[in-house]
C-alpha cells in the first residue's frame, strides 16, 4: 500500500517536467529502483493504471531499471554482491559493509510527445 504514494509522487513529477515542456502527453516514465528500496513493480503499475486514465499520462508505459545490492566491506573494502541473505564479505568474511548501491528510486527521465 505504501506504492500509493509513492506512485502519485512519480506522476507529480512527471506532470511537472512535462507542463514545463509544453508536452500534451507523457509516453514513458524510466524509474531506478533499488532492490533495497522496497518497491514493487507490479504495485507501481497498478496505481499508475489506476491514477491516470483522464490525463496527461493515460496508456503511459513505465520501464523500471533495477538496481542491485552492492557493499562496501567494512574490513577489507572489497565492493560485492550480496548472495541472497548472506551479506558476509566473500574476501574476509566480514558481515556486511557500507551500502554503495541498492538503496536508489528516482524517476531517471521521461518521454514526452
């Protein structure tokens, strides 16, 4: 449910962009997304389905660009992939690190006729 939101935010900012443009439609929206970010993709395109019939964005097409987990280990500096829930260094067997990645959701551009 917390997608709601967050989706009226996305098509906020998409209108913005586009009025500023003088557009009469947007035709795509790009998001990123981290996969720490907790958001999930069929949430976000029911809501946009739900919330624009009638307007700028009506029959728009979402592309989500997901964004992997990466760390920083906190021993070794080594920068990995977690593997599922094993969050422990592959180098020195650290447990977890510094984010560097994963944690991204913005929208990364628009498409606009």
């Amino acid at each position: 449910m917390h997608e709601l939101p967050v989706t009226e935010g996305i098509l906020r900012i998409a209108r913005e962009h586009a009025a500023k443009a003088g557009a009469k439609r947007i035709v795509a929206i790009h998001l990123r997304i981290g996969d720490m970010a907790g958001f999930i993709n069929d949430s976000i395109q029911f809501y946009i389905d739900m919330l624009t019939p009638g307007t700028i964005a009506e029959g728009v097409t979402l592309h989500f660009h997901r964004v992997s987990t990466r760390f920083q280990c906190w021993e070794c500096d080594l920068e990995f992939e977690p593997e599922g829930k094993d969050w422990r260094c592959p180098h020195c067997g650290a447990n977890g690190g510094k984010v560097i990645a994963g944690k991204e959701f913005f929208v990364e551009s628009i498409e606009i006729e």
